[in-house]
C-alpha cells in the first residue's frame, strides 16, 4: 500500500470515529476479504465498536477514561508482534517506560481535544515509530478514547532519505573542487559544476574513464581511472595521487582521491571522486622555487659584497678604530637599502625612499636641508643595492666635510635623462657648506663611487669638485628604471 493509499485510509478511518462519537451514522458497511465480501455492522450495541476496529487495517485501540484497555484490533496485534497469550492489560507491557508515559498523556489530552504524538516500540527487527492519534469515542453510553496506531517507521526513513540525498546534493554543488559519484559499475551518476568544467560532455551516464582522461604519474602504479575506481568500490580509499586532466593542446595538474560510497548497514554503493586543482599549488611551487634560486643568488652576491667592502676599508684606513667605524657605517648602508627592498618584496625601490634611509643616520630633520627636483625614480634591485653604497659614500663625505658638516648646506638631487645613452641621471649637488678642495689622495668611498654602477656600459658615476661644492652625476643604466615619477 502507498503512502498516499494509507494516508487516505486513516483520514477515513478518523473521519468515521467522529461521525460515530457525533452519532450522525448508525450502521456501517465494511469489505472484508480478498472478495470484497461487503457485511453490515450496526452501531450502538455493546459490541459493535469491536466490529468496526476488526474491519481496520491500522491498529486501533478503545480505552476508558481511567486510561484502562478496553479492547484492541488485531492489526494492532500483529504491529506490536503480541506474544501468543498475552492478552489485555497486559499489551500494554510490551511498550517501555517512556512510550508508555506518552500513551497515557496523550489520553489525558483526548479528554478535552483531538491528540496525536509519536512513539518509539522494540520489535524483534528493531525500533519502530509510531503515530498515535486519539479522540473520545460513545460507546453505548459512556464515553471512551479510540487510539489509532499507524507504523510511519518507513515514512520517515523515506523522507530522512531524500532529505539526505536533498543535503548532499547541495554540498556536491557548493563544493569548490570537482566532485563525482559513480555507481557500482563506474558509471558516473551525479557531477558537479567543477566536475563538468574538466569534460568535454556531460559525464552522467557514461564511464568515469571514459570523460575524464586522466594521466596518473607512472610511479604510482596507476596507470588508469579504472584502477582507483576498483580500489574505492572494494571498499579502500585512494588518497593525494597526482595526475593531468588531458586536453587537446594542454594537460591540467590535478590531485585525485576517491572513496568508497557506503549508506544503510556500511553497503558500498558506488565511488565519490573529488578533483582538486593543483595549477595555482604548481604556480606556487615554480615561484617559490625562482625565489630561492635568486634568493641563493642575492645571499651570493651580498656576501661577496661584505668580503670587498672590508678588503678595501681596511687596505685605506690606518687604525683599527677607522676601520672600525668605516666598515660599520658601509654595512649599515647595504642593511638599510635591503631593509626598504624588503619592505617592497623586492621589486623596486624609490629613490626618495633610498635617500632617506641613508641620510637619517647623518642629518636631523633631513628634508629641511635635502630636495629632489625632477620627479622621482623606481629603481630594480639590480641598481638599487650599489646605488645605496653610492649614496652612503657620498653622505658620509658631505657630513664630514661637506654641505651636512655645518647648519647652512644643503643637498639638491636633480633628476636628469642622458639622451645618448638613454639612462637615467641621478645629480647630487651640495651648497652652503665650506669651500671644497680636490683630496691629493683617493679613499675607498671614492672607488665605490665610481666603480659601483659599472656592471653596465650605460652606468656609472662622476664627482666633480666645485669650490662652492661637490657635484656627483650619477648614471643609472635604463633597464634599471622600473618607471619614472
């Protein structure tokens, strides 16, 4: 019988017990047997209530109002599985303590309106739920409570069912990799919008391998899609194999796992497959790995920077205080111009930002006493670091000697293009401070200044030294000028 079917006959069924207890019918026909034999019961005598309920294919009970068992059908019988001799009050035993409690609560309810509840029985195939509904009922002239007892055990489970289906489903359609769900056959029986987008056809109904071409690395031992499929509808799960979706012009990395598709008491159904994307994971490995190289590189480069740095300072300083002094002040330039390229993950850096780093050390309040005319400069890292040591130089002679040795001088940076060369002019020029002289001997700050940007036919620096004083030119080659300000 459908569930539409039972519905209706227990809608007829409540209909019937109100016409009675309303006294608006006094006989009833009922079909009994396969041959629809029809009998007539008449309404009214002491056991006509006992006719009716027999005629019922739902369980059914008439209690007084004290709560006590009258009688019951045999549908209700053979639901609740009623021991041979047990009989009467008895029935009531089979129920447990709780299931019991709600029985009698829903009677005391039925004495002022219509009730219904669920319960929960014990059967010897397990728990079933029922649906009680109960109503006053006349029987002669007193009043009783009819019970009915409908198994909705099934119904439940049923709507449980496709309420799960309902739920994952929508977790199948929210997920962000692909997702597919094959039959015991490997036939795929749903597939999610990621899923879809790695096929060229809609894959429900056809063979997992045969829309989703996918090469497995050879030292997994998986060769094809089969293989994984068979492994998860055995009952064992495949996790993290590496693979390509292959296309036409291009394969797509993936990660695949697959799992058994277990439901009711643990039987394996299908295979759930789930496709992650690994292009960007790939992406990230590739960067990574260009990082590394070029950060062993620039480790390298700076090394061997610190091992010259410290050659030269020694082989121009005369005390071990000097060296002292000049070794750390050079160190603290190449530490100040990587501190600003880190801070742009080495991309670029800007020249004011250059400038300032090196000229805090020296000058309080340095921007009163320093400008850039001509806009400003992204340098690449390349130029920026041997940049730093220019400037440091040339800051360390100014606070010395120069424009930043007394309280009136000033450092103007002019920005300038070479139009033969094509690079960029960095122009240092330092007024106010005190009358400059040539140096009869050459230090190490003026090797860094000319030798730094020669890696580079289009670099390089100059220092002229004007009475009223030093002016440095300062090329910086045009593949080193990330874009101009």
């Amino acid at each position: 019988m459908s569930r539409f079917e039972l519905l209706q006959r227990l809608e007829e069924a409540e209909e019937i017990i109100r016409a009675i207890r309303e006294g608006e019918v006094d006989a009833l026909v009922v079909q009994k047997g396969r041959a629809n034999l029809e009998e007539v019961f008449t309404l009214g005598g002491d056991d006509s209530y006992r006719s009716f309920m027999e005629a019922m294919d739902i369980g059914a009970a008439a209690f007084d109002l004290g709560g006590n068992l009258l009688y019951h059908n045999g549908a209700l019988s053979e639901l609740l599985r009623v021991p041979e001799g047990v009989a009467g009050e008895a029935i009531l035993e089979l129920f447990d303590v709780e299931s019991r409690a709600a029985l009698f609560d829903l009677l005391a309810e039925a004495r002022e309106e219509r009730s219904s509840r669920d319960i929960r029985i014990l059967r010897d195939d397990g728990h079933r739920i029922l649906l009680l509904k109960a109503d006053k009922l006349v029987l002669g002239i007193s009043d009783a409570i009819a019970v009915t007892f409908d198994d909705i055990t099934d119904r439940i489970h049923d709507e449980r069912a496709h309420e799960a289906e309902r739920m994952a489903m929508a977790v199948l359609s929210s997920a962000a990799e692909a997702v597919i769900v094959t039959d015991t056959e490997g036939f795929v029986s749903h597939a999610n919008a990621a899923a879809l987008a790695l096929c060229r056809r809609d894959p429900v109904g056809a063979k997992f391998s045969t829309v989703f071409e996918l090469e497995f690395r050879a030292t997994t031992g998986l060769m094809q899609s089969d293989d994984f499929i068979s492994l998860a509808l055995s009952g064992h799960s495949v996790q993290g194999i590496e693979a390509s979706a292959l296309y036409e012009r291009n394969s797509q990395p993936l990660l695949v796992s697959a799992a058994p598709l277990r439901v009711a008491e643990n039987e394996t159904k299908g295979a759930v497959v789930t496709l992650i994307d690994l292009s960007r994971h790939k992406e990230a490995e590739r960067q990574q790995a260009l990082l590394m190289r070029e950060l062993d590189h620039r480790v390298k480069n700076t090394l061997a920077l610190v091992v010259s740095i410290s050659n030269r300072t020694a082989s121009t300083e005369d005390t071990v205080d000097g060296f002292r002094r000049a070794f750390a002040g050079r160190i603290q330039a190449l530490a100040a111009t990587h501190n600003v390229l880190a801070d742009r993950s080495w991309t670029s850096i800007r020249l004011s930002d250059l400038m300032a780093a090196e000229l805090k050390p020296f000058v309080e309040n340095f921007r009163t006493r320093f400008a850039i005319k001509g806009g400003d400069l992204d340098i690449l890292p390349r130029a920026a670091v041997p940049l730093g040591l220019i400037i440091h130089e040339l800051t360390t002679n100014a606070a010395k000697y120069g424009a930043l040795s007394n309280d009136a001088g000033t450092v103007t940076v002019e920005l300038e293009s070479d139009q033969g060369s094509g690079s960029r002019v960095i122009k240092w020029v330092e007024s106010g401070g005190p009358p400059v002289t040539e140096p009869t001997r050459k230090g190490f700050g003026s090797t860094v200044i000319g030798r730094s940007l020669n890696y580079s036919a289009q670099g390089g620096a100059e220092i002229i030294f004007n009475e009223s004083g030093l002016t440095c030119c300062i090329r910086v080659p045009s593949e080193d000028v990330a874009a101009s300000g």
